[in-house]
C-alpha cells in the first residue's frame, strides 16, 4: 500500500490506495489558498469516486485532505504522523468515513480512533 500525505500546510490532495499508479496528487487551485483553513482532513472510503468527490470538495474549500482506500491505511496515517510529530498539530481536524467497508468497516473503524488517546481531539 501507498501512504503519501501532505504537509501540515495545505499544499495537494493526496489520494491514498494499494499501488502507486493510483495516487493522484491535485496542486493548489489558486493563489490565495495558503491564506485559507489550514485544517486537515482524512477521507476514508474503499470507492475511489467517492474518495475523489469529497476529496475535491473539502481541498476545494481550504482543507487539506488525505484520502485513504480503507480503515487500515487511515489508522496508519494517523498514527505515523503521530510517531513523527508529537504535537497535537499531527492530529487530524476530521475523519470523514464510510460506513460499508471490506475489512475494518467504518463503525469499528471509529471504535479503534476512540480507544487511542492520542486521537481523541479528533
């Protein structure tokens, strides 16, 4: 699997899936987009057109997205960032997830972020 992300400053859409021919990185989309939200958000979604479609709409609207294809992908992001950065900064703002998914689904997904404490901000 591939875990690419952006960083702490909001500079691409990161769509995050099992190989790299998968990865699509979307640049910033104007020139005021460094004075624009900051926050961080993860996608988490095993449709690659729904991960892109609200992929798009939340960096469209300032954030910094991280899309990920399912539940393990995105609980190692969180918690790589969190090994990297010890500050609460490398917690994500929001986890938007589906609920419907092979492997992890989204509800046990949730249940595994909320026994970690370090990502109970999130």
């Amino acid at each position: 699997k591939t875990i690419r992300t952006t960083s702490r400053a909001p500079r691409a859409l990161r769509i995050l899936s099992h190989s790299n021919k998968n990865v699509e990185d979307f640049g910033a989309r104007d020139d005021m987009f460094f004075e624009r939200s900051k926050r961080w958000v993860i996608v988490v979604d095993d449709e690659e057109a729904i991960r892109k479609a609200v992929g798009s709409f939340l960096f469209d609207r300032g954030y910094q997205v991280t899309a990920c294809a399912d539940a393990d992908t995105a609980l190692k992001v969180c918690l790589s960032k969190l090994t990297d950065d010890k500050s609460s900064s490398s917690v994500p703002d929001a986890i938007v997830t589906d609920i419907r998914m092979p492997g992890k689904d989204g509800l046990e997904f949730l249940s595994i972020i909320r026994s970690e404490e370090s990502l109970l901000e999130v």
